[in-house]
C-alpha cells in the first residue's frame, strides 16, 4: 500500500491537519500512555506532516525520557498527532489514526509494538 494523504484532528476541531501515511504500518503500543490513551500510531516523516489548524494551541504532555511530544487539544482533550524521533535522529510525526477523517476502524490492522519495555 502506498503513502496517501489523509487528513484529520482532535474532536472538537481546534487542531486539524494533514499528513502521508501508509495506513499498513500502523501500530498500537503497550507503554503507559498509549495504554491509557488507546492510541494508534502511524509514524511519518515531519515533511509529511503538516498541521492546518491551531497552530500553536495544542497543550504539550511529556513524560519518561521525553522523547515523545504528546500533542493534546485543551478543549475536547484528545491527542490527535505527537512530535518525535526516530532513533537514528530524524524528526517524525506520529499520528493517531483514530483521529483521521471517517477512517473505517475496521480495514486498520496495527502491529502491536512492546513500548513498556523500551
Ligand atoms: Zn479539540
């Protein structure tokens, strides 16, 4: 499956934006944010990336080593993208898939990733 573009955002629409995702490599991950968030991730190039709206109004959650900049809506809360690293040092987006635009669920089959351990 090829990279496409979708495009997506939190629940109440503050922040939106647009990104090339390849919708066979997402992942779901058991760390403890991810957890409790019921993310699931797809992981793009921050050049594939671009937010269109609410540039800026995104609340920032950090925690562990901080590698991941969790991006939530302080209005309706909901995590739509995060910002990262990949480990040779190039800048990813990481977004929820959950939150792309009359995503169909169901045609969505993420690899489960062992983040607890890491
Ligand atoms: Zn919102």
């Amino acid at each position: 499956m090829a990279n496409q573009q979708y495009s997506g955002g939190c629940h109440c629409g503050n922040l939106r934006f647009v990104a090339n995702i390849e919708l066979s490599k997402t992942i779901t991950c058991n760390c403890s944010i991810c957890k409790k968030r019921g993310l699931i991730l797809a992981f793009t190039p921050i050049a594939d990336f671009s937010q269109t709206a609410g540039e800026g109004k995104a609340r920032e959650y950090l925690f562990n080593k901080h590698v991941i900049r969790h991006q939530f809506c302080p209005n309706c809360g909901v995590e739509a993208f995060a910002f990262g690293q990949m480990p040779d040092g190039a800048k990813m987006a990481a977004v929820n898939v959950r939150c792309i635009d009359d995503i169909d669920l169901d045609t969505v089959h993420p690899t489960p990733f062992d983040g607890a351990s890491r």
